[in-house]
C-alpha cells in the first residue's frame, strides 16, 4: 500500500522487502520523519531514497537523526570521527579494499560482535558501467514461511562464524600471512534462529557461517546452505540497481545483503554511515 503526501510518497520496492520513498532533503534532515523511517526499516528491512543527493556531511547529519552513529574500525575509516566510509575496490581511496570482496557474497554485518550494527545507510557517488547492483533479503520473511517442524528442529541450534570464511569466497588459496591475519579476527559463537526483543525471529547466515556446534560438518554445511538458498530465494528478495544520489537504509537485524560482480577497476565508489546496535543476538 501506497502512503502519499506532499513531501512524503511511499511504495513497495518487493511484495515481501523494500520501500522506496519519495521525499526531499528538508524533510529528511529535519528528522520530522525518524521514527517513520525506522519503523519502516523494521517492518520492510530496506528503505530506498532514489537519487536524494545527501552530500556526506548531509548523510551524516542524516544519520544522527536515527540513532547512534557507529564509527567504522581500521585503516578505511576516520577513528573516533564522524566520517563516511568509502566502498570501493580503490586502494588509494581504502587501503584495506581487499576485505570488501567478502561483500559479493551474502552476509549479516558484524557477525563478530555480540550486538551488531542496527543499520547501514549507502549513497551511490560513481557508479561502475556493467554491474553493482546490491541484493538485499528478508530473514524475518525466510523464518516465518519456514515449516513448523523447521522452525522446531533448527531454533536451538548455534553457528560458529569466522571472519576468514568469508574471505575465503573469493581467495580459496590465501597466503599463510593471509590466513593469520584473517583467523586472528576470531571465531563468534551465535543462534541460528535469531529470536528478538519485539518477538519476531529472523535466521542468522551468511558468507561467515563456518559450522554449526556439535554437528558432523557435512551435514552442517548441508543445512546451512539449504536455510541460505531457502532465504534468497526471489520472493524474499530485492535487487537494487544504483542511480547516482541514491540513498538506501537497511536493517542489518532482519536482513542478509551482497553486492553483485563489477570492474575493480571501474571506480564504482559507495559511501556508508552505520547506526550502533541496540540488540545482542539472542
């Protein structure tokens, strides 16, 4: 269903995740709509602002309008200051680029924390000729339609996640300084079946997903990849594709995400503010 108003135009982006709203940056700033905009980021994990233009001091003034501002860790980010962070395979722009190939492949953020982020917000700034697009789905969406016996079976279970899983995606044959380096980052022990605060429940997976706890490991691998085909299936799917000025939100606590292939070298560059975590997986 459609909300419309003079500044203020609201519209399902999928039948089951995505709004896109059509709204101007008064209205944003301002902060009028925050509890809106979060409400309906929980209720449709993915708000899109098609080509707002938020220029980066405007994406964070944006950003403080709805929560806490998370500041990004490492080298590709301004410690301890309000920044954006630059998305891109450009090394001089982000030195440490080589961790955002995990990103191709789906995956929750901050799955090695306890309470992860509550939210990324991403504006298009160049865009890459062929490809880029970002995949989102709906993981509260996935655990509802589950069977009953399903939900049964797989809501006790625990995952264990690894940094270096993801990363082995995309470099199956790392160095050895390579494999440290990502295995130093830990391992994070987690529920599969996420049960929140507000009484849904939504499936924790992804690229990080490394074996689930006191489970032979091939049968381990075959649930967890059935539960992800089962979650990314189309009909709890979006696919958006960029125009320059974009702006979209998601919810990182119902939602599983990954950019699709591109030129490395098309200069294809997303900038991104984040929101702290209000909730501990639980």
């Amino acid at each position: 269903m459609a909300t419309v108003s003079a500044t203020w135009d609201v519209r399902e982006a999928a039948p089951k995740i995505g709004s896109v709203v059509q709204t101007d940056k008064r209205t944003l700033l301002s902060g009028e709509k925050a509890s809106e905009i979060r409400d309906l980021m929980e209720a449709r994990g993915v708000v899109v602002f098609p080509r707002i233009n938020l220029s980066d001091d405007e994406q964070i003034a944006f950003t403080h309008t709805l929560g806490t501002f998370a500041h990004e860790e490492g080298e590709g980010g301004r410690n301890g200051k309000d920044a954006v962070y630059p998305i891109t395979m450009d090394e001089s722009i982000n030195p440490i680029a080589s961790y955002l190939k995990g990103a191709f492949f789906w995956h929750i953020d901050g799955t090695m924390s306890d309470k992860p982020i509550l939210a990324s917000i991403m504006s298009a700034r160049a865009l890459a000729s062929e490809g880029g697009e970002t995949d989102f789905c709906n993981t509260y969406a996935a655990f509802d339609e589950l069977p009953e016996e399903e939900k049964a079976r797989i809501e006790p279970l625990k995952v264990v996640h690894a940094m270096w899983r993801s990363q082995l995606y995309w470099k199956p044959e790392p160095s050895i300084e390579e494999l440290e380096m990502w295995m130093s980052r830990g391992r994070n022990l987690l529920p599969l079946v996420w049960k929140h605060r507000s009484g849904r429940k939504s499936l924790v997976l992804g690229a990080t997903a490394l074996q689930v706890e006191g489970m032979d490991i091939d049968e381990s691998e075959k649930l967890l990849v059935r539960l992800r085909s089962w979650a990314t299936q189309p009909r709890f799917c979006y696919r958006h594709t960029w125009s320059l000025g974009d702006m979209v939100i998601w919810d990182n606590t119902g939602t599983m995400h990954r950019a699709l292939p591109y030129d490395h070298k098309s200069g294809r560059l997303m900038h991104r503010t984040k929101l702290e975590g209000e909730e501990a997986f639980a």
